[in-house]
C-alpha cells in the first residue's frame, strides 16, 4: 500500500468502532459492490451512495471546490535512479520468472539485453537496458500525489483505474536519473462521475525527454 492510501483507509475504518478485524482485500469494493462478503457487516465501508470524505453530502456527487481541477496544475518533480539489478529483477518478474532467479534460473525467452551487461555492451544501445513498463515504477509517484493532493478533494476510495499510456522517447538505461513531473491535463464530469487524465512528464540526466505517460482515474459519484 501507498502510505498515504493506508492512512485514508485506516482513517475509514476507525469509524467502525465495533469491528474486531480489518481485512485488507480491495476495501473499497464494498462501496462499490455492497454483496462482497469477504469483510464483515460492521467493517464494510459506506456506501457508494452515502456521504463520506470527498463527497459534497448532496446526492453522493463529487465535492467541487473552486479551482480544484484547475488544468495545468502539476506535481513533483520526483527524482528516480535507474538501478541495473531492479531492471532486471522487474524484466524478469514480467517475463514470467521469478525475482529470486539465482536459485530459479532465467526466464528461457528473456532477451539477453534486457538482463546481461556484457550482451546489453554489444548491443546498438550500448548497455543494458530497462523493459519499456518498467517507466510505470517511477512514473506512477506525481499520478498518485495528484489524487492524493488535498486540494483535489478526491475520494481515493472511489477512484478506479482507467486508461494508461505511454510514449517512449528514450531508452532507459542503469544509472539515468530521471526527474518526473505530473500535470493535469484533462478533467471531464459525467454525472456525479469525474475523469481525470493526469500526463506525466520523466526527463533524463541529459535534459531528455525519456518517457511521456498518462495515467487516467475514473472517480464514482
């Protein structure tokens, strides 16, 4: 869990003073879907339909204060270190392996470059190199500051994730340090529903654009 996501749940959950234990499975679902029946009656959540923090009390629909979703607000920067052995240990998790390859052994179908030194040296990159959605480790933090910023009055209880999108303008190697800002580039309301589509921006140690994403969360009303 992020920090700040553990604190809004416990935050929820004390209003339930009768309940003896707290099943950390996807909470928010109850809120969402009332006939999940994996956490107790007195530890659920309330409602989608009901009042809770983020909401405005009326009808269950998003709180709008002024200038809350004011376009071109942004977040960050956030400083990342390109690592070699978290690229590999990420290329070979996502190839179907196991982190701890030591004793497991490689994925048969990972590409040399993506884990060996020596192969990533002879490569046309020069060393070797991060698997392209690894840029989500270190492009999700403005994402999250974002819902999690105050001032956005957003029910993170209530968010779902939605689209995601990356352009990849350079590759990433070990040792690049990566600064990553996150704007607001789009907000859209549905209903009592909100979208919010937040670009994030990650620029290398060369002044580079490496990695342009966009992260995008659907809030229920």
């Amino acid at each position: 869990f992020h920090g700040g996501l553990l604190e809004s749940f416990l935050a929820h959950a004390r209003g339930h003073p009768k309940s003896a234990h707290l099943v950390l499975k996807e909470p928010h679902l109850t809120m969402v879907f009332p006939e999940v029946s994996e956490l107790l009656e007195e530890a659920r959540l309330p409602p989608a339909s009901g009042t809770v923090p983020g909401s405005s009390g009326v009808g269950g629909g998003p709180a709008r204060g002024p200038g809350r979703a004011a376009l071109g607000r942004s977040w960050g920067p956030f400083r990342y270190v390109m690592g070699a052995e978290k690229m590999r240990e990420y290329a070979v998790a996502i190839s179907g392996g196991q982190p701890s390859y030591a004793s497991t052994g490689l994925p048969e179908d990972l590409h040399p470059v993506l884990h060996d030194e020596q192969a990533g040296a002879r490569s046309p990159w020069g060393s070797m190199i991060a698997f392209p959605m690894f840029a989500v480790i270190f492009s999700i933090a403005p994402a999250q500051a974002a819902l999690l910023d105050p001032a956005m009055e957003v029910d993170v209880f209530r968010v779902l994730h939605g689209e995601q999108e990356f352009e990849f303008r350079e590759v990433l190697r070990p040792g690049d340090v990566l600064l990553t800002t996150g704007t607001l580039e789009a907000h859209t309301v549905r209903g009592n529903n909100e979208l919010f589509v937040i670009r994030t921006d990650s620029v290398n140690q060369h002044g580079r654009l490496a990695v342009r994403g966009r992260f995008t969360a659907f809030v229920r009303g």
